[in-house]
C-alpha cells in the first residue's frame, strides 16, 4: 500500500546526518578570486554581485556589468552525489560546443581556484519554467539530434544499467525504507538503446529559464552521451518537477512534453523504462533525505506513487 497522505512506517526515514547548509551563504565571492577575474580581464576592478539561490549544489553569484551581466559559478568540492555528476570542466566544454545553437548562455572563461574549479559565463535571461511543457520537449529534442563531439562519460543504456545504478545508490542508504526500495524493484527488462546522443543530465525546471518564446538550458555539470529516455524521465520526474516547480506534472502536461518531442518510439522506450527511472529516483530521494535534504522525502513519496 502506497501512503500518499504522508509516510508510513515503511517508507519512514532516518533523521537527516546534518543539516545542509545554504549553498550561497557568502553575498560575495572570494576576494582573491575577484582579483584573479579582474586580472583575466573579465571582471571590473570593483565589480557588483547579486547570489543566485536556483542551484542546490555549487555558489553562484550574478555579475552586474555595464556591458552586460554575467554569471560566476564556483563549484562545490564537498557532497559527492551518486546521481548528478558536477564536472565544471564538462560544463565549460559543454557551453562551447553548444554556443552556436542558440539554447545555452555563451561561456567565457573557465579556470581553478584553489581545489575548486569555476566557470564564468553571460547571464541568461528568464525564470524557471513553470508551463507549456511542449515547449521543453522540443528543445530536448533539438539538442538530442545534435551530433557533437563533447568527451562526455557514457550514460545509463538499458534496464540493467539503471538496476546497477539504483544499487549503488541506495548501498549508501541505511534506513528501514531501504529494504523496501530493494522489494519494489521493477522486473521487466528493456534492452539498451542502439542510438545513443549527448544528454543534459539534469534538465529539471530549474534549469530551464524562459524569456518569452526563447528556452535556455543551464547547468551543464552532467552531461553525457546516452539514453534520450533519460533526459525525458529526469524532466517528468515527480519528485523533480515538486521540488523545482511545487507540483508534479498532470498526465496531460507529459503527453504534451512526448507529443512535442515528436518520437513515438523514444516515446515509448521512455514508457517501457519509467518504473526503472521512478524506482533509481526513489532511491536517490532517499539517499538525499538521508543526507541533510529532508525536502526530498516528499520526491520519496512520489517516486514511489509513480512505481
């Protein structure tokens, strides 16, 4: 039985390990990172600086310049997540490839600071999308029939590398809920994909910024070359879509998102492997809530509703 109302005793999760931290809790960057910026030649010698609170794993700071805004991403060393990679120098390769297309924010520069890596690129326009989910399939698909060559690692293909992958998640799991996880694993097995293309990885509300009729994809930090499927079902993702958006998607918003994506047969790969991503989900929201994200027991929930 399935506890939508709130968790029951089988689904019930461990106090969080510690509490996270606000990811921006610094109004500036480092100084010394400033004056490195300002030596390159792309930062003013007293530069302005306004956080931006979107992400929930790196610092970002919004860069106010006469010659147009810019964005400092300064990447986070500390949770490695079994789920989303943060590869800032994937980012940067993914940006100049992507640049000509149109649908990301232009790159200029990439360097270190200390044991961490930044990227520092133009700000993009927008808020988070919130509607018109055709809108998002169509630039999923766009960017799936692209052909680039991005050093990007090899995604989860097939029902077998999302079983392996949803294992080693929840290894790192110790709750009661766990165990449940492992019993409601799904059983039907889905061949891998014999196409393979450059995903986002990570292509949550959050990450799509509308201005007007322009989408623009940001945060590239895990990209990879593999299963389209895995880009639709992390953008129809319950628990993604109500942490990013407040609300999970209604049935006729994600036929709107596969209708515009406009492959019936990804589409229904997408239908034959939901229960493996909702189940790999699942334990990911887990694995989060275990780890000083309680707002992630709700996606638990929702993952599990969707299985």
């Amino acid at each position: 039985m399935i506890c939508r109302a709130g968790p029951s005793k089988a689904w019930q999760i461990d106090s969080p390990k510690e509490v996270t931290k606000p990811l921006s809790d610094q109004p500036f960057p480092p100084r010394d990172l400033v004056d490195q910026l300002h030596i390159e030649g792309l930062v003013s010698i007293h530069p302005r600086f306004e956080t931006l609170y979107g992400g929930r794993t790196n610092k970002v700071w919004k860069v106010l310049e006469d010659d147009g805004d810019k964005v400092l991403k300064l990447y986070s060393t500390a949770l490695r997540n079994p789920l989303f990679r943060n590869d800032a120098g994937l980012e940067a390769q993914c940006l100049k490839a992507l640049g000509p297309e149109g649908f990301v924010p232009r790159l200029r520069a990439a360097g270190r600071y200390k044991d961490a890596h930044w990227v520092f690129y133009d700000h993009a326009p927008g808020t988070p999308w919130q509607e018109e989910a055709g809108k998002v399939g169509s630039l999923l698909r766009r960017l799936h029939d692209l052909t680039l060559s991005v050093p990007a690692p090899a995604g989860c293909n097939g029902s077998e590398d999302l079983k392996a992958h949803g294992l080693r998640i929840l290894q790192g799991c110790s709750s009661e809920a766990r165990d449940r996880l492992l019993e409601r694993q799904p059983l039907q097995t889905v061949a891998p994909a014999e196409q393979t293309c450059l995903i986002h990885g990570d292509p949550v509300a959050g990450n799509i910024l509308v201005a007007g009729k322009n989408l623009t994809l940001i945060d590239w930090q895990c990209p990879a070359h593999g299963d389209p499927t895995e880009d639709l079902a992390l953008f129809l993702s319950p628990a993604m879509q109500s942490l990013y958006r407040g609300t999970p998607l209604t049935k006729a918003e994600e036929e709107q998102f596969l209708n515009a994506y406009g492959d019936p047969e990804i589409a229904a790969r997408y239908r034959h492997l939901q229960p493996w991503y909702a189940w790999r989900m699942a334990a990911y929201c887990l694995w989060r809530a275990e780890n000083g994200a309680p707002d992630y027991a709700e996606g638990l929930r929702l993952e599990i509703a969707a299985l």
